[in-house]
C-alpha cells in the first residue's frame, strides 16, 4: 500500500477531492500554509493499492495541472492621482507537489 500526498493549491482542491470520491479513492483534506509563500495551500492524503497509485496520479495531473489564466489588475493611472488603470496579465495557477511513500501498516479499528 502507498500514501500519495499531494499538495494542490485551494482553489483546486474541492474539484480534486470530488474526482478522487467519484473514483471511489478515500481522501483526507489538509489545510497547510507553504513555507516559502506563506500562504494556504491544500494537502491530500491519498491512501490506495500499489496498482492505483497511477490513477490518482492521473486525477490529480488533470485537476489540478499546472495553467495561465489572464486575471485584470489595477495600478494608479499616470493621469491623476484619483485614477486607476486596469489591465489584464498572466499568471500561472494550478500545479501540484506530490510525494508517494510505502505504507509499513494499514490498520482500522
Ligand atoms: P511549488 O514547488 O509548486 O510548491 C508548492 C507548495 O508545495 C509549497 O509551497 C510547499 O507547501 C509544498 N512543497 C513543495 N516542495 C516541497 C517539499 N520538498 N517538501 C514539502 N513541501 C513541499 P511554498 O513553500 O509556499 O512554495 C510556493 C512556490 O514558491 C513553489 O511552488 C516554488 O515555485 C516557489 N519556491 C518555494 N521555495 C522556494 C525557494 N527556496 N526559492 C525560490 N522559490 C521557491
């Protein structure tokens, strides 16, 4: 038995979790905080056959893969100090960090 653990950003987590269900892989939700950004992100404890372990690779690539988005920011405009120009660019969201680990023992009581 493995152990993937992946770390997804939140905002692709609950769309993750509900792929994994519907392939009936049990699933454990972690809020964490990355030590780098400081930010929240989503740790999942995945725990499934040696042979599934692809699969839930599989999920995870397709949930959670890493993309541009175009989102529109605002700065203060060059022609007055009370406008705001606003203007689209893009930025990367999505990407996972997953580790798979052996499982010495597997127990439910
Ligand atoms: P990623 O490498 O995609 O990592 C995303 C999050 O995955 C990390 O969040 C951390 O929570 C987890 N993670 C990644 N590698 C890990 C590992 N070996 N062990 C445990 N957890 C791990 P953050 O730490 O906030 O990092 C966010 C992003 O900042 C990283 O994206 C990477 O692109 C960048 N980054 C992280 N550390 C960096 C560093 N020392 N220098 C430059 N950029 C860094």
């Amino acid at each position: 038995m493995k152990m993937v653990i992946a770390i997804v950003q939140n905002e692709d987590a609950n769309l993750l979790v509900e792929a994994l269900m519907e392939n009936h892989f049990s699933v454990t939700k972690l809020a964490t905080t990355g030590g780098f950004l400081r930010v929240g992100n989503t740790t999942l404890l995945i725990g499934v056959e040696d042979d599934q372990v692809e699969k839930v690779i599989d999920l995870v690539r397709q949930v959670a893969k890493c993309r541009e988005q175009i989102i529109t920011t605002t700065t203060p405009s060059a022609y007055g100090s009370d406008m705001f120009s606003t203007y689209p660019i893009k930025v990367q969201v999505g990407g996972a960090t997953i580790f798979v680990v052996d499982v010495e023992r597997f127990e439910k009581i």
